[in-house]
C-alpha cells in the first residue's frame, strides 16, 4: 500500500492530526511500522517534502502589499509539521501579521461553524464586519459571511492572485 493511500484513507486520522492529536512524528512512525519503511528515512523525506512546497511569489508580493492597508492573517487547517518546516523555510510569517493554524488551536477553521475566525479577530482588535476572508471552500466561505464576514471564493474562475488584486478595489 502506498503512503497516500495509507494515510489519506483514514479521514479521521487526518483531521486528528490537523487537531493536534497526533504530531507529525505519530504519523511518520505510524507509516513506518505499518509499511515496513525505516523511520529515519521516512522522516527525512517527509521534512524535506514539507520544505519545498512552493508559493507564488507574485501572490505573496500582493499580500505584502495589502498589509499596508489591512492585517494580513493566513488561517489554515493544517498539521504541525506546517508551521515547524513549511513557514520557516518560506518565511511565510514575514508576509502575515498571524499565522494561525488548526494543529496550534487544536480545531478546525469550521468547527463551531467557524467560531475560530471571531476567536482570531477579536485577537487582532478587529470585528467580523470589517474582515475579509478569501477561501477555497464554499463551506467556510458561506460559515464567514453567517457570521458576518465579506468571503471572497477562490475557484479555478476565480484564483486566489484574483482575488488578491481585487480586494482593494472591492474594499475601498
């Protein structure tokens, strides 16, 4: 069986992971044992993986650019091994003002149907009202403007560099 497949068949394992029930040394010594694979070497490359995951600079040059005008904050479902490898290795924290993850809060973006955003914005000394969400999931999309949010779809239609061009203009 494959690591993917592996994996990524136990939905439930995942979202645990991105909860901060597992930590990404659980699941590379998960994987190892039950595919035979050393563990050293399954975590090496599975570090490695986490340090070369690319994102558009022209987009992160967009953020930067925003951030003279808004609190620029990346809110992300994912697990430990994004903050520890991937924001150092592309200095992610130098584009945001926060960085806030699922792994460090311990639930998911749309747990509570979306609670963690009021949670984050109070954080930040802003409101719902006055915040702005851009997103791939038409779920927390559509939890962000219940609460009273402005969410913006990113859609193959309708990317991320998109809406990043456009928010100022929708903005102001």
């Amino acid at each position: 069986m494959k690591i993917q497949e592996l994996l990524f068949s136990d939905k439930q394992r995942v979202n645990d992971w991105m909860r901060n029930k597992y930590s990404s040394e659980d699941i590379n010594r998960f994987l190892s044992e039950e595919l035979g694979i050393d563990y050293e070497m399954l975590w090496n490359l599975f570090v490695s993986d986490c340090k070369t995951m690319k994102v558009d600079e022209t987009d992160l040059k967009t953020i930067d650019s925003l951030r003279s005008k808004f609190i620029a904050v990346l809110m992300t479902d994912n697990m430990d091994c994004f903050e520890r490898f991937t924001v150092p290795t592309l200095k992610l924290d130098e584009h945001f003002d926060l960085i806030e993850s699922s792994h460090s809060r311990g639930n998911s973006k749309n747990d509570n149907e979306g609670k963690a955003y009021l949670d984050v914005i109070e954080r930040i000394g802003s409101t719902i009202g006055s915040s702005v969400l851009i997103d791939d999931s038409p779920t927390t999309c559509g939890y962000f403007e219940k609460l009273g949010g402005r969410a913006f779809l990113v859609t193959n239609e309708k990317p991320l560099r998109y809406w990043l061009e456009k928010v100022t203009v929708i903005l102001d």
